[in-house]
C-alpha cells in the first residue's frame, strides 16, 4: 500500500470548473462565449488525443471550439494565415497550437505570430518575458495546473529546495521561473536538471519537491528522492504492451518505487494532466474577461 498523500488533479480540476461556471456565465449574459481555436497539424497521435480531450472539455461546459487540422506537409506561410486570421476572428478568444509541430516547421516563428492577448498557453515571447518579470498575463497551463495542485494541498514553496527535471519552454523552464518568483506559491530555491546534469541524483536527492517533466518513463525511482519529498510526476508516457489500445501510459516517476518514500505523489492518468485542460479553460475564460470594456 503506497503511504503517500495521492495529489488528485481530477479532484482539483472539478473545483477549477466548479469556480468557472458563474464567470462563464457572467460572460454569457453579456452574450459573450470563451472560444478556443485549437490547430493540429500532422498526425502525431499523442496531440490528436490532446487536442479531442481539450475541445471535449470545452463544449462540456457550453464553450465555443474549432479545431483546424492540417497535413503534416503544410507549408510554414499557409500556418502563419491560418493564425493570422484565427487573431482577427472575434469568435475566438483562445488560440492553441498544439506542439510539437512538423521539423519543417518553426516553431518560433508560429508561436511569434498568435496575438500575446489571444496566447491562452502562455508560449509568445511577449508572454514569456511577463512571466518572467513577474508580471504574468497567461501563464503555461501545466506549470500553472501544478502550482494549483500545491496550493490547493496547502503544499509550502516558500524557502523549499525543489529540483525540476527537464527544461522544456512548455513546462520545466516556466515551473523553474513561476517557483523561484516572489510570489505564493514560489519563493523557492529551484534547481533545473537536464540531459547535460551531473550527478542529478545528488540534486534530486536534497529537494523537498521534486518536479520531473522529462518525458522518460519510470526514470524516478526512491532511490532519486529524499525521505517525504513531495513528487509532481508531469510525464505522461506511452509504453506499447499487450493491452487492445496497444501501450499504456505510464509517468515519469516509478509511482510504486517512491510511494513508500515520499509524503505526497500526483498520479498518472489523473494527476497534472486533468489541471492542463482546466488551465486551458481557466486562460481561455480570462481571454475572454479582458475584452469586456473595463
Ligand atoms: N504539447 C504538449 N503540451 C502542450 C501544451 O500544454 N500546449 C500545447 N499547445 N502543446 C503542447
């Protein structure tokens, strides 16, 4: 029997959406209706299912989506008018690129061109650089669904060691930055540890909370952690088996290894991966809010 705290994502997510309902509806009496554009291009599969548990959410709860697909082959100019038009459509207060985007692509240069008032991810450089100062106007759904989990678990950031496994501009980097701000939750001494790391065990091992978003499967073990370390497991890996989908997902973290050490553990499914999509929605609602005349 694990003796960790299960930090429930799906339980947290519930109150996100519990606490949209009369602002989504303040908004509605005003007839206006959040609107996400999400924009798929290829065929990775992991993105399709992104994308459908994104826009699925959204039309739950009475909310306007689009997805526009497009072949893998697209051509860089046709992406950008595509944005271009998605940035003029008042239907639209939300606009979503999902990542990673073919090598042919930039990705730079698509993020560059989706309007920073419409960037619900958080990813323009604009919107980056806000966070960055401190002044954040979106902020990159996971780092921001895990701050949430910490809070609503009366979780302590302030002067805790936290090691952040991986460095990805979608979630180490801006985690890294949100924790070490002057700011609740943050406040935190934080380390980031890469694929060019030495002795990442020795810095894991000394981190109160340990935030792993490398995207390898089962690397964290208890062997990686100190005794009540608080893990936030961001992975969300397929591992192929013998089951009728033919993988599992499976975290980073090797739950049943550090369960027995740590005092607290996200769960994958149902741990940072529901607070993305309520994030998402939460951004997409504030879009939408800062359009109203102040
Ligand atoms: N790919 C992996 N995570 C994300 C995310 O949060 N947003 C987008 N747009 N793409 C992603």
């Amino acid at each position: 029997m694990p003796e960790a705290q299960l930090l429930s994502g799906k339980t947290v997510s519930e109150s996100v959406y519990q606490s949209l309902i009369p602002r989504i509806s303040a908004l509605q009496s005003k007839n206006i209706t959040p609107g996400l554009a999400a924009v798929l291009v290829g065929e990775n599969p992991a993105s399709k299912v992104y994308v459908r548990n994104k826009t699925n959410r959204f039309r739950k709860l009475g909310l306007f989506t689009e997805t526009h697909t497009l072949p893998a082959d697209t051509e860089e100019e046709d992406l950008l008018k595509l944005i271009e038009t998605l940035n003029t459509d008042d239907r639209f207060h939300g606009i979503l690129i999902q990542l990673p985007l073919p090598n042919s692509i930039d990705n730079q240069s698509v993020l560059l061109v989706v309007d920073p008032r419409k960037d619900v991810d958080g990813f323009h450089p604009e919107n980056m650089g806000l966070l960055t100062s401190g002044t954040p106007r979106f902020i990159p759904c996971t780092p921001k669904g895990i701050l949430r989990i910490l809070e609503h678990y009366d979780i302590e950031t302030e002067g805790k060691r936290v090691a952040v496994v991986g460095r990805s501009n979608i979630v180490g980097r801006p985690m890294s930055i949100l924790l070490s701000l002057k700011r609740n939750p943050g406040n935190a001494t934080v380390t980031i540890c890469h694929t060019r790391t030495k002795n990442q065990k020795g810095i894991t091992n000394s981190a109160d909370i340990l935030i792993s978003a490398a995207g390898v499967p089962n690397s964290i073990t208890d062997a990686d952690i100190s005794e009540g370390a608080v893990v936030i497991d961001v992975g969300i890996n397929r591992v192929e088996d013998d089951s009728e989908k033919g993988y599992s997902l499976v975290g980073d973290v090797d739950f049943n290894s550090v369960a027995g050490k740590a005092s607290a553990i996200t769960p994958v499914p149902g741990g940072v991966g529901p607070m993305t999509i309520a994030m998402l929605v939460e951004n997409t609602v504030e879009a939408a809010e800062s359009t109203l005349p102040k």
